[in-house]
C-alpha cells in the first residue's frame, strides 16, 4: 500500500528557463500553503548600500493564486463607461 504524499504548505522552486525579459523572474514554481495553491515567482536582488541587507543577495519573492483569473500586471485599465458617455461623438 503506498501513501499519498502531503504537500500541505511546502512548495518547489526551479531557474526559470522561459526567462526573455529582465523583469521576468529567475526562478519559478509553486507552493501550497493552507491548502491553497499558489504560484511562486523570485527575483535575486542585492542590497543597497546602507540598507540592512547592504551588498547581500537576496530572494524578492510574489505569490499568486492559481485559481485567479490571470491578468498583465502591465495592463493599463481603460477608461470607464462614464468617460465614454461624455464624448461628443
């Protein structure tokens, strides 16, 4: 009889190999956390001089859920309904 793995918060993180653009993130993966899953993005980042993390790398990371409708975090929302109305034409 074989168990059932329990991935219940835990997750996978790998090099992103779909990387075209510098704003894409180097790495990729999921994680579950409470149940829910989620998409995992990281960035490596170095701090600025001063700050805590002065000249240290490190991760800056971005959940988001994989049951929200996917959306371009460039998007720019139109205008609404009620500025259309306005328009003399």
């Amino acid at each position: 009889m074989t168990k059932e793995y329990d991935n219940t918060n835990s997750g996978i993180l790998a090099r992103n190999k779909r990387k075209e653009k510098d704003s894409h993130p180097e790495y990729t993966g999921s994680v579950n956390v409470d149940g829910v899953e989620y998409w995992l993005s990281a960035w490596v980042k170095e701090g600025k001089p001063g700050s805590k993390l002065d000249g240290q790398k490190y991760f800056s990371l971005a959940l988001s859920r994989k049951d929200a409708p996917q959306t371009s975090s460039t998007a720019k929302p139109g205008p609404g309904k009620e500025f259309l109305d306005d328009l003399p034409f």
